[in-house]
C-alpha cells in the first residue's frame, strides 16, 4: 500500500470497538498499550503488564475478521534481552495477533522475532513507554541532532526488519521526509499528513476522553450523548417509568 493509499489504523481494546472498526474497512486494528490510559485508568502505558495486553489481544482479535491486528509489547516485556522480547511478541501471537508492535530502536529484538515468523510494526519520536525519560509527552525531533537521530533509529529498524513504523509527535517535515527516505510503511500520530498511514487512539477519535489533544480529530462526541442517555435511564427508573409493558415478560 506504500505510495499507493493510504493506510488506516486504529486501536481497539476489546471485541465491540474491533468488530465496529473491523466493519468500517479500516486496515490495521491495534490492540496498543494505550488500554492503559483508555480502558484501565492508569496514567501512562508504563504500569500495562503482558497479561493485560494478552487479555485485550483475545478480546480484540474476536472481533476482527478483516483488518491486520497488531498488538503492542508493553513496558517491561522486551529491553532486557533478546530472549525475553521473542517469549512476549509469541505470547501475543498465540493470544491472536498477526504482528507486534514495540518502542525504540532494539534491532536484534526485531531481527530475532522477525526470524520467528512474527512480523514487527516499530515505533519512533515520541514512544509513551519512555514519558519518564523524556519529561513528559513532548514532540521529538525538532533539533537537528534529534532528527538525525530519528533517521538513524529508522535505518536500523529497516534494516532488522520492521515492515512497518509509527511516527510519533514529529514534526510534519520530518516525518515527511522520513517517509521519502524508507522503504517500509510509516504510520504517523501527530506527524502530519506526509505519511503513508494514520492510527489514532479510537475513544480519542469518538469523543470518548476528556481533553482533546491537538493531533486529534473527534468525529463523534458519544461521550456526551452517553453521559446524556444514562442521565435519562437513571431518571426514568427513579420515576418509574422504565421498565413498561413493552420491556416485560
């Protein structure tokens, strides 16, 4: 699909979101350590554990019949050996993805899961699981010495294998020029539209969190009209007016 059309991803955490973005012809759902801000609560993806990510991969992949599902190697379950990210990016695999996806530049860890038969999605700029090390969600890639850096991380994830890279919080010129320089498919988040693809966070693009970000566009508000419908279902039961006749045996 590179330099032909464009690639559309989205995350989804369980099997309803899957099966809606599944249905609407989208091209890649991910199961992204993003479950921990959206679903669980946590406030970033570093407390979301491999048992957590296989749980959701499950839930997810029974609602995908379509769309390539990728599922993303949390914080902790890759970095310390090559070893241990091939045993995490296979237990996502037997869950029910058909690729992994995973933070930085570790070119022996997608050289060996590449070896195994598992395709590997990378992820560059800004990469949630190292907010502590970057002082916060911050755009990367804006000096020089960073961009070259990113193109250089770009390199050698090409080269271990990666067929595909997320593109994080970088500045549209760059991730433009990132896509030119590649063979592989970049997929951006707040990279501008110079990419082969865009993913978004789905209750971000649904109006289901709170404080838009910039990169985002909500194409729907159901969280107001959620909010809206569960005020008029506790009303209705208080007042006795649900359930009727209709609703009953």
């Amino acid at each position: 699909m590179k330099g032909r059309t464009k690639i559309v991803c989205i995350t989804a955490y369980d099997a309803v979101m899957a099966r809606l973005a599944d249905n609407a012809g989208v091209d890649v759902v991910l199961v992204g350590d993003s479950l921990g801000n959206v679903v669980l609560g946590y406030p970033t993806t570093v407390p979301v554990t491999l048992h957590e990510m296989i749980h959701h991969t499950k839930a997810a992949r029974r609602g995908v019949q379509h769309a390539l599902l990728i599922a993303d190697l949390p914080f902790g379950s890759y970095g310390a050996s090559v070893e241990q990210g091939v045993r995490s990016a296979t237990a996502l695999v037997k869950a029910g993805a058909e690729a992994v996806k995973l933070e930085g530049d570790f070119p022996e860890t997608i050289e060996a899961i590449v070896k195994l038969g598992i395709p590997v999605m990378s992820h560059l700029g800004m990469t949630p699981q190292s907010v502590n090390r970057f002082g916060g969600f911050k755009v990367q890639g804006k000096s020089e010495a960073s961009a070259q850096r990113l193109l250089s991380e770009l390199k050698s994830v090409e080269s271990a294998g990666a067929f595909s890279v997320v593109l994080e919080l970088v500045p549209a010129a760059l991730a433009e020029r990132a896509t030119r320089e590649t063979s592989i498919a970049t997929i951006g988040i707040g990279a501008g539209a110079g990419c082969d693809g865009q993913i978004q966070v789905i209750h971000d693009v649904l109006g289901l969190t709170d404080a838009p970000l910039r990169h985002v566009r909500r194409f729907a508000e159901l969280g107001t009209q959620i909010a809206d419908a569960l005020c008029e279902y506790t009303e209705s039961v208080r007042l006795g007016e649900f359930p009727t006749e209709d609703q009953a045996f």
